[in-house]
C-alpha cells in the first residue's frame, strides 16, 4: 500500500495487488493482480492489470483484463478496454470505452 503523502513519478511493474493512496504520475502493470485507487489518490498513468477499481481519480489509459470498477467518489478520464465494466452511480467517467469480447470457446 503507498500511503497519502507518497509522489511517485516513473514506471511500476509489480507482482501482487496495489493500493495507492498518493499521487503516481507514469506507468503501471500488474497484469496478474488487482490495482486498486484509493479516495485520496490522484493517478496520472497508463494501466495494466488484472482488475481495476477506482474510488479516486485516474487520468490516462486503462486496460483491465478481467474487470474494472469505478465506484461513486471516483473519476476516470482517458480510455479504458476492459470485458466488463461497473460505474456505480455518482462516479464520473469521461473515457472512450471499449469491451471487447473473448471468443467463444477462449479460457476464462
């Protein structure tokens, strides 16, 4: 977990779940895990993970393999591919979304 008063600027590749609660301006890929953004975090970055769920606010592209969440105080701006999505109401979503669909037969 990176706290509140945690600056990041850089790229972050990781090989478990994140939670940040700070500010990240960059990259970040957790292919195999969940990131998390926390209420107070502010993320400028390009993502890729497993899943993806957003109480703060995330400028950049998304790409979540699995699902992405944006829950009520959270923000999303850019883009975001992802086979499932949930914006749950009151979270504000400016992005081009795109759900793409696995073919039939593919693992889930």
């Amino acid at each position: 977990m990176a706290g509140e008063s945690l600056r990041i600027k850089g790229d972050i590749i990781a090989k478990e779940d994140l939670h940040f609660h700070g500010q990240i301006t960059g990259t970040i890929s957790v292919p195999e895990h969940t990131l998390t953004v926390g209420p107070q975090a502010r993320l400028e970055a390009d993502v890729q993970a497993k899943s993806v769920v957003v109480a703060g606010v995330l400028c950049g592209s998304v790409s979540a393999f699995e699902r992405f969440e944006l829950q009520a105080q959270g923000t999303l701006e850019g883009t975001l591919e992802a086979p499932r999505v949930q914006v749950v109401e009151g979270a504000q979503l400016r992005a081009k979304v795109a759900m793409p669909v696995k073919p039939a037969g593919a693992a889930v």
